[in-house]
C-alpha cells in the first residue's frame, strides 16, 4: 500500500513539472525552436532573459542568458503564450534561436539544472493539451499523422482529421446511442412505467439507422489504413528475373544488391516511396522456386506471405523463365501485374498462356517500357485511393472498435425489448463504449501510451 502511494506521489510530482523539448529537427538550422510549458514558463523566460515577460503572443527579442553566471548563450526571439489560451492549455513559451548544437544543448542544459523542469517525453505538449481539452483524441491522432506525412494524399487526409469532421460524426453516433440507451434504461428503472408510444419502434429504427452507416463505413477497403502506412506492393517471382534490379529502378537507389547468382536475396527489402503523390512501400522478395536450403526455403515463404498480404503484386519473370507454374500463377488477380523483364533478349518463345494475363514486357538493363509498368501501377493506385476524401477510419485503432460497436448494434436489433431489456441495454451501453473508444470519451489511457509514443519529441 504504501509502495503504491509514494508512486502516485512520485507521478503526481512529475506531472506538476514543467517541460522543455526541442520543437524543431535535429542538426545546424537558421532557426531552432525550443518549447516550454507548465507552471515554471514565466520564470524560466524571466532567469534566461533578464528581462520581464514579453507581451502574449508577440515576438520579442531577447538576449539568453546561463542563469547562474549571466554569460551570453544566444540572442533570439521569444514567445509568451499565457494559459489556458495556448497549444497545451497552460503557460507556455517558445524559444526561436540559431539552430547550432552548440546554441542548443547550452539552453537545453539550463533547463535541465532547474529543479522545476524535465525533458518532454515523446507527444507529452499533445498529451496535455489534449487532457486540457485543447484537442479531442482524433484531432491529437491526425497532428502525429500530419508530422509524419511524406505525401500530398498523406497531408490531406490529416489534415481532413483535424478539421473536426471526422470527430462530429462519431459524436452523432455516440449522442444518439447514448439517447437511445437513455429511454431503455428508464424502462428497466421504472418497470411499470410505460415508454411513449411508438418509442421502442423509433429507438430500433435509430439504431438501425446507425449499425448501416457504420457497417458503410467499415466497407471503405482500409484506404485510409493504406494512405497512413503506405499501399503495399509485392515484386515477387523466379530467382534471377530483375526482382531486385526493378526495386533499384523504382527507387532510384541501390536499395538491394543485384547478382546474376540466384537466390541472392534471401530476406524482404523494403522501401518507401512518394509514387504520384501516392504513399507506396515497396518490397523485394526472394525468388521462388523449389529449394532444399533451409535458410533460402525460409525467404521463399516469407515471399509468398508478404504476396498474400500486398496490396498490388508485380510478378517478375523472363523470357525463358520455366517457373511460372503453381504459386506464382496462382498469385495473378486484380490485384496483381505480369511483367515480363529482359524483353531484348527475345520473346518469340513466350508461351500463348501468357497474353491472356495481359503482360507488360520491359527490359530493366535497356529502360525499356518502365513507363508503362509505372503507369500501371499508378492506375491501380488511383483506382484504390478515388474516392479518398470520403474516408472516415484512419487507423486500425478505430476500425477494430467500430467493428465492436456494429456487432453490439447487430446484437442488440436482435433482441426482443419486450422480454430481454436488461440484455439489450448492455449491447447498447457497449455500443456507445466502443465509439467513445474512438473520441476520448471514455477512460482510454490504456490507449494513449501507444498513440503518443509515434510523436516526435516536442510535439
């Protein structure tokens, strides 16, 4: 018992302190901005100025000083932001300096002699602000997801979850369940009460309402999951076909080594790419065949599980390639391109099987006809990503628990209100649980740990 109070204790201290993190990237820069918020902000700026607070929200100039000796660190531009009308609801500041390391780590090193003051862990200005009531958790989701957008579709999408409307729908769901769960639950308190007629008929038609545009949202095909993590494409196919070699081309880069031995790639290289604006990463796989190494037959079903899982599989073979037989034919779909590389050499011997896969012929060694597999591809990107301005699930986070919340609606339109109140106000009050999951509206610390953790420092 005692044990658990002096952490709480030690916890509440730590939460009292106030933070200081570097807010912008690491390495020499014209401008590094340093970010302090808690109840020790306008000391801080007093001690390393000198000098009194500078008006809210106006850029002053400053000379920065080490507290105990007043030595020169640096002069720049401050910033007051008293609270709660700041980024995380309390006193807050920022310090615009010379983007040095040597500038940097000397105020840094004066925050850290305070006794007041602690280094920001990771998201922690976004964890308060949002406990503050500055932010709602989609909101807070879609700034990491804006920080670490490599893409045009990527920064849209984040900025779609910070406008507020992805927040407002949930809400709506939220505020009719927990209206709907209201009139039921006043039946099992007041069981010789009647409820209005025709109530029961309305809180089944709601729900319903409801379960249908939630089960129309689930059927989005995970576009938004793919324009946060990337539409995954797979280059499978034989050993020594331009796998790797293809890889390279796309990524302009020597992302994996190229050998005329076969089964030279052994493991799954992967890289990411901005392909039309279009978040792509892109995966080299060994080459399939029938192999008796232990570690070769590993990267082979390795191969044929990142296959399964892509989104788009490019199957790479050659002219005179004997191994287009089983899995690899198996592999060919909708979502899959034929191609067939080192097309100089000939291709009069090609079998007539293969037209009927429509196949791309290319020559990596000669760049021949890799615009027409790189439009292909983008085809098939576009035609995934169409319609994703109407996106409303991000992460895997919100579709695990509106899926949750559809099965307890579904759950509960089965239900016979007559009989089995009880039972049916539980779907109903897991149902809104679920989507208060998805807004914050509950108890969700358990959840912000992993939220929090994917932010930078400083934010």
């Amino acid at each position: 018992y005692q044990i658990n109070i002096y952490k709480i204790l030690i916890l509440d201290i730590i939460n009292l302190m106030t933070i200081y993190a570097l807010s912008s990237g690491l390495g020499a820069s014209g401008v590094a901005i340093i970010r302090v918020s808690g109840k020790e902000t306008k000391n801080i700026i007093t001690k390393l100025t000198n000098e009194p607070i500078p008006y809210p929200r106006v850029a002053t100039l400053r000379k920065i000083n080490k507290i105990k000796t007043n030595e020169l660190i640096d002069e720049g531009l401050v910033l007051w932001f008293p609270g709660p009308q700041s980024y995380t609801g309390e006193d807050m500041a920022e310090f615009q300096v010379h983007g040095s390391r040597a500038v940097i780590e000397a105020i840094l090193d004066e925050f850290s002699n305070l006794e007041s003051c602690r280094l920001a862990e990771p998201g922690e200005f976004t964890k308060i602000a949002l406990t503050n009531e500055k932010l709602n958790l989609l909101e807070a989701e879609s700034i990491g997801d804006l920080i670490s957008s490599e893409t045009e579709i990527q920064r849209r999408q984040a900025l779609r979850g910070m406008s507020g409307d992805s927040f407002k729908i949930y809400l709506n769901w939220r505020k009719k369940l927990i209206k709907a769960l209201a009139n039921v639950e006043a039946k099992i308190d007041f069981p010789d009460e009647d409820l209005p007629k025709g109530m029961l008929d309305k809180i089944k038609i709601e729900t319903k309402k409801i379960k249908i545009e939630i089960k129309k949202n689930l059927d989005d095909q995970k576009v938004g999951e793919r324009i946060r993590d990337g539409f995954k494409i797979a280059i499978v196919g034989p050993p020594n076909a331009g796998k790797s070699s293809l890889l390279n081309y796309l990524s302009r880069r020597e992302a994996a080594i190229v050998s005329e031995t076969a089964g030279t790639t052994r493991d799954v290289i992967e890289t990411h790419l901005n392909l039309n604006g279009y978040p792509v990463v892109i995966s080299d796989t060994a080459g399939i065949r029938e192999s008796k190494d232990e570690i070769e037959k590993k990267g082979i079903r390795l191969a044929l599980k990142k296959a399964e899982n892509a989104d788009l599989n490019i199957i790479v073979i050659e002219p005179k390639s004997s191994y287009f037989t089983g899995f690899l034919k198996d592999l060919i779909s909708s979502r899959s391109i034929l191609v067939i590389n080192k097309s100089d050499l000939g291709t009069d011997n090609m079998p007539r099987e293969f037209e009927k896969f429509k196949p791309i012929y290319i020559s990596i060694k000669n760049e021949n006809n890799l615009n027409l597999l790189i439009e292909e591809i983008k085809q098939k990107l576009k035609n995934q990503f169409i319609n994703s301005d109407d996106i409303l699930i991000t992460r895997k986070r919100h579709r695990i628990n509106l899926e949750e919340c559809e099965k307890h609606l579904e759950s509960f339109s089965e239900k016979d209100l007559s009989k089995d109140f009880e039972k049916a106000a539980e779907d109903l009050r897991l149902a809104t649980r679920y989507l208060g999951k998805i807004v914050g509206k509950v108890d969700v610390e358990e959840i912000l740990d992993s939220i929090f953790n994917d932010f930078c420092i400083g934010k």
